[in-house]
C-alpha cells in the first residue's frame, strides 16, 4: 500500500499524551491504518499504555487490553485462542516496548512464537525503560548513559552491546520477522502489510528514537531514525521461517560517530568507546547481513 | 462443544475429577502448565482434547504466570476458561490474580495445596492457596474426589453470577485427593449445560464494539471499583448458598453452604477442620461421641468468602473452638485461626489453633484426639496459650 492510499480515518486518534516529537504515536496510528479495524490491541505497562489511554480519556478505536508488563505474548495468545474457539476470525497485536520485550517479557514471547501463535507481535524499541524514566535495558546500547547506567566518573554508560532481538526471533523460525523504521515508511507499510497478509506468528520490530530518554532535539526524530539505519546501528531487514528474505543496504554508509552526534545519551563517549561502537556494528554486518558499502 | 457424556459412575483419582468437571462445563480455553501434584489434571484434559472429546482450546504455555495471563485476556475475549496449578506454579502466578478479579472474569482453576519451597516439597500444605488471601479470589477447599468435581461445576455457577463475577479457586490437598481414587457420580453434560448455562460475558473485547479493559487508571476511580468488588465477593456467600441448594436439588447432594456442620448441635466444644482432615475428623467425633463427650466439627469450605455470621451463631452455643490449619502466618499463627478470631471478635469463647500436617505429614487420628481433648480442657479452665503445634518434634503441647 501507498502512503497515499493509506485510510483517512485514523483508530489511533491525536490527544495522547506522549512527548512532543515521540514517533511511538506514528508507528501505531500508521499500523492501525494497515490493520483496520477488525483488530483487538494488547499493550503491556509502558510509554504507549499511558500515553494512549488514562481513564476516562483513550486514544484507541478498537478493542484495547492490558494486564500486566511481562505477558503480552501469552494475552495476544489467549484473545487469539478465544477468536479461534468462536470461529471469528480477527486480528490480535501486541505493541510492546523493548524492556517488555527483550528483559522481562523474553520467555513469554518465545514461548508464543514456539507455538506458533496466530497474532502479531510489535517491539518498539526506544532502547530503555522510558516509563520508569530511562533505565537501561538489554535494548540499550554500549555506552549510552541511563539512568542506571550513569556516564559516571569510573563507569561511564553501558559496558554491554545491544542484545540482538530480532536474531533470537528468527531463530524461533516463525513465519515472519521484519525489522522496520519509521524514517523509511515505504518500507514500514509493506511490511506491516506483509505481516498482515500471514498467518502464524509474526514478529515486527520497529526502532523507535525518543527525544527524551536519548536527548536529542524532538525536530530530529525521523532523522536520528535514518541515521541509525545508514549507520547500520539498525538494520532493515525480513526473515521467513528464519531465512532472511531482504536486507535493506543503505546507499552510503555513515560512521557510527555520525549517528551518535546530537544525542545527549552518547555526549561522554570517548574516542575508544566510538571505535567499540563501530567495531560492534562492523563485526555484525560481517556476520550476519554482508559488508556495508563503503562509506 | 463437547461431545455429549452420559451420567456415569467413576472410581477416579481428585485431578481427575477436576479435569472431568471441566470438560463437562465446556470450557472453550484452557491454559495450563503442569507441575506435581496438578500434572494429572492437564494430562487428563490433553486427553480429552486430543481423542476430540472437546473442541477447547488448549494453550500449553510456558509458565503459570503466562497460563493464568491467557486465561484472562481469552476470557477478557468472551471465553470459558480453565486453569489448574500448584505450590510454586501459584506463587508465580500471584502478579495475575489480582487483575483476573479486578477485572471481574469469572476463571476456575483448582489448586492443588502443595508445599511451598523451602525445602521443596511436594506434599500437601495449604500455604500456597492461603497467601492468595487478598487477591480477590473466591476460595474453597475440598474434603473429597465427589466434591471436587460438584464443586467444579458449581465454581462456574457462583463465578458467573451476575452479582459476584469473579474468579474460583476450588482446592484439594496434594495426593491424599489428587492421586487418590475414589468413586464419584458424574452427573451427565446436558444435565451439567442446564445446570450452568452459557456463559454470557459481561464486557468482552470486540471488534463490532469496541472498549478498554484494564487501563491506566487514576485515583479518582479506583477506590469505587475496590468497593465493588468487596461488595461483588459479599453478594457471593448468598449466590454460595442458593448455588449449593440449587445443586442439591438437581443432582441431591447437599454441601450446605458455606460450611458444613458434624454433630454441632449441643456440642460443647467444636473443631474447625479443613481439607481432608474433616474425614479423619469425623471419624474423632464420632468416637468421642460414642464416650458421651459433646464435640462437634464444623468443615470449613469457604475461605474467601469468610462465613462469619454462621461461624458467630455457631460460637454463641459453644464453650471453646479450635482451629486447625494446615499453613502458618510466621509471627501470628494459621491462617484460618486469625481469621476464625476475627470473625468472633467480641464474643467470650476461646478460640485456639491447631498447627498440623504442615509439609503434607500425615494427619491422624491421634492427632486430632489430642486437639479435642485440650478443647475439653480449654472449656473448664482457661488455657496458657493458643497456638498448638501437633506432633512437632521438640514443641511439647
Ligand atoms: C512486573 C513489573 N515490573 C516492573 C514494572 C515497572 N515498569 C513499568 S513500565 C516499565 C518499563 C517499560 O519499558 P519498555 O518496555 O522499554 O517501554 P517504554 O516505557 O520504554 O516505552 C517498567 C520497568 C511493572 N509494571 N511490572
Ligand atoms: S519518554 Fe520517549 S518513548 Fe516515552 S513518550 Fe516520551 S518520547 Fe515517547
Ligand atoms: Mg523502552
């Protein structure tokens, strides 16, 4: 589907209460679009949860549930079992954050996607917990400081890379994982499209930059967004049954310095702590997706 | 839909029976993850799934936490549902109980009262289920195989009331039911269909008419929807009672209510059992009895709701009560003795406790005749304390 052929009507409605220049918003309204409105939303405890909905007020038009933090995967499960009892068929997502997804929520989003669970399943990942205020998460990448991983006088930021979630998600072999951006919408629709179009268990992982917790200016969003990808700190890419299908391949590359600049997250890095960054992204081009052109 | 089961005589051990009950009320989603002693109940239940006896949805999740999850949000989606768990499975599942009740969704999971680690243990002990106390879960306990699954089918009933709407937690002591056989009547699935009739969510996540369940949710509101609940968990020792007449009516086996009372009639003293230790108590009374002694027993069903009116109108006759239980509140005392003192507060008849069987020893008659004769003794002097503990090795009574 076209930007342009996108419905008007939206089922996710402005008046939320998410910081100025948070692209959370966008990746839900835009997916909702594509999803419709035969669909029933699962949000664990988040940004979005809050933003989107504190009684009385709600942003949501279709059924809408939360239970818990770490279960999203095992309540779209069981709206998806209720609908298959009944013999209706209806969409069930979950829009979870990273924390939710890649910490606490792991066991039972493996546990679903072993299943092979018929729903879909969406990470955004803002690469820390932002409704507790910004603690780190295993989302977070080397060296951004958190507020549990302070740029502190011995220790400065995070000593650990970026645990790599949508490799563990196509290891489970599910029908479909896709990683998105909210800077290429092209691409973000067809996917979300993609993963509409097929049954089973589907995984969608969307970066999603937030001016508050990384510290960048709420103008820059979209455009932290591309250089995460053209940086290949984030990679675009799908995966069928665990055989990657497409790798999005930035035309030029740019240095991971590039990416980090602007953001108050990474202000402290070092010269040493830039080559680790680059080296990190460097080691998992190689590995996994092919050498990134040069830049 | 299931296929349809005749009345049948059964000899069958108690996680049969539960799994039984369940298939009978055609429960459409099932999640479940096994753990001693509750395994036989989801393995029955694959069964019964698997040779197409139903057509349930069975989620074999990963945990209890993510089976008691499904549970909600498939009955937050207009579903029956069913779960079962045990000791640790229940400890982990703690976070959700909460949220099954807060939002009103009328699950059954029976427990199956296992020790909770440490040591770990498998045997019997009601401190996994008592704990869940305040988590807003009506809770019962069973003395036998027949009760578990009548109370199965009447756990559907009292949930599903409109004037209760909350979850039900059946419980059966770990092996002594669980993998013990004895015969049950099986009443047959229309009859069972009749009894409870479908269930008819009172809101439900659908598409055609959309609403939010569960949200953030601020001060203003939260307080009222506490009330209601309370209110929602009150209004459920009157649908217990109709329920239970209701059923015996039906299918003539009378659990009376709340409680159940031996020979309390002119008894001078009685004893609060609960579980299985009401057969072995019985047995006690009966003997007692027999030497012209005039003890009763009162077989404590309902936990949550507490029956404090009936246990009140019962203490004003009566010159000394004890409390048996099977879990401790360290630094208190057992569960059911706290809250049996609280209900008969302001009342002058004394009220002691029985600790015994903790870590699923074996509870005999003995044991309970000792607990009898120190009532004997607390009705004609006052007693130097209250907290017994029964055949504990190096506590002398
Ligand atoms: C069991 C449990 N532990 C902790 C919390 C507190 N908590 C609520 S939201 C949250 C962080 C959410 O982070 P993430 O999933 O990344 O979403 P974000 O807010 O960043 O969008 C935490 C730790 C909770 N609600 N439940
Ligand atoms: S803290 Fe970040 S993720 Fe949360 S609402 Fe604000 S910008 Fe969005
Ligand atoms: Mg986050």
């Amino acid at each position: 589907m076209n930007i342009k052929d996108l419905p008007e009507e939206s089922l996710f409605t402005p008046g939320h209460t998410a910081c100025a220049g948070c692209p959370a918003p966008a990746i839900v309204r835009n997916m909702m679009k594509i999803f419709g409105k035969d669909t029933i939303v699962y949000t664990p405890a988040n940004c979005l949860l809050v933003f989107s909905g504190t009684y009385p007020y709600l942003a949501w038009r279709v059924p809408y549930l939360h239970e818990a933090f770490e279960n999203t995967a095992a309540c779209i499960s069981g709206v998806a079992r209720a609908y298959r009892k009944k013999g209706k068929k209806t969409l069930v997502v979950g829009i979870a954050g990273d924390g939710g997804t890649y910490d606490i929520g792991i066991q039972a989003l493996s546990g679903a996607a072993e299943r092979n669970e018929d729903v879909i399943y969406v990470c955004y990942d803002n690469e820390a917990y932002m409704n507790t205020g910004i603690q780190r998460s295993g989302a977070t990448p080397y060296g951004a400081a958190t507020t549990t991983t302070p740029a502190g006088r011995k220790i400065a930021g995070k000593l650990e890379h970026k645990k790599d979630m949508a490799e563990i998600m196509r290891a489970h072999e599910v029908p479909y994982v896709a990683t998105l951006s909210i800077s290429h919408p092209k691409d973000f629709l067809e996917k979300v499209e993609k993963a509409k179009e097929t049954e089973g268990f589907r995984y969608l992982h969307v970066l999603s930059p937030c001016p508050t917790g990384w510290r960048f200016d709420p103008a820059k969003s979209i455009e932290i967004a591309r250089k995460a990808v053209d940086s290949g700190m984030w990679t675009l890419y799908e995966a069928e049954y665990g055989e990657i299908t497409n790798i999005y391949k930035p035309k030029k590359k740019i240095p991971v310095e590039e990416y980090i600049k602007g953001q108050g997250r990474f202000r402290h890095f070092t010269p040493e702590m830039i080559a680790e960054l680059q080296k990190w992204v460097d080691r998992k081009w190689k590995r996994l997706y092919g050498e990134l052109p040069e830049s | 839909m299931i296929q349809k089961l005749p009345a049948k005589k059964m000899v069958v051990t108690g996680d049969y029976a539960a799994a039984y009950g369940a298939l009978l009320c055609d429960v459409d989603v099932v999640a479940a993850y096994p753990i001693t002693p509750q395994t036989l109940i989801v393995e029955e239940f694959s069964n019964f799934v698997n040779d197409g006896i139903t057509d349930a949805e069975f989620i074999m999740v990963e945990s209890e936490h993510s089976a008691m999850s499904a549970c909600i949000a498939a009955q937050a989606a207009g579903a029956r549902t069913y779960t079962a768990t045990a000791s640790q499975g229940l400890a982990l599942m703690h976070e959700m109980l909460f949220i099954a009740s807060a939002l009103r969704l009328p699950i059954v999971m029976p427990v199956v009262n296992r020790t909770v680690a440490a040591p770990i243990g498998i045997w019997c002990e009601h401190n996994d289920s008592m704990p869940q106390r305040d988590t807003g879960w009506i809770q019962m306990a069973c003395e036998d195989n027949q009760e578990v699954l009548d109370m199965i089918i009447m756990a559907y009933k009292i949930g599903e009331r409109k004037d209760v709407l909350l979850p039900v937690m059946p419980c059966l002591d770990a092996f002594i039911l669980s993998h013990t056989v004895e015969p049950v009547d099986a009443p047959s699935s229309d009859e069972v269909a009749d009894f409870i009739g479908k269930y008819e969510p009172h809101a439900m996540l659908d598409p055609d008419n959309p609403m939010a369940i569960g949200t953030f949710t601020p001060p203003e509101y939260i307080q009222e929807l506490r009330y209601q609940n309370h209110v929602a968990m009150e209004n459920a020792k009157k649908a217990i009672k109709e329920v239970t007449k209701e059923f015996a009516d039906e299918f003539g086996r009378d659990y009376h209510g709340l409680i159940e009372e031996y020979k309390c009639d002119d008894a001078e003293v009685v004893l609060i059992t609960v579980g299985t230790v009401t057969g072995t108590a019985r047995e006690v009374v009966d003997k007692l009895r027999q030497q012209g002694k005039k003890v009763g027993l009162i077989k404590l069903r309902f936990y949550r709701p507490f029956p404090r009116e009936e246990l009140r109108s019962i203490a004003e006759n009566v010159e000394a009560i004890g409390v048996y239980d099977r879990a401790i509140s360290y630094g208190s005392g057992g569960p059911l003795f706290i809250e049996t003192r609280n209900a008969l507060y302001g009342m002058d008849v004394p009220v002691l406790n029985f600790l015994a069987g903790l870590g699923g020893r074996d509870v005999v008659t003995g044991d309970v005749e000792k607990m009898y004769e120190i009532l004997m003794k607390a009705k004609d002097s006052k007693p130097d304390k209250e907290i017994y503990w029964i055949g504990t090795r190096g506590v002398s009574i």
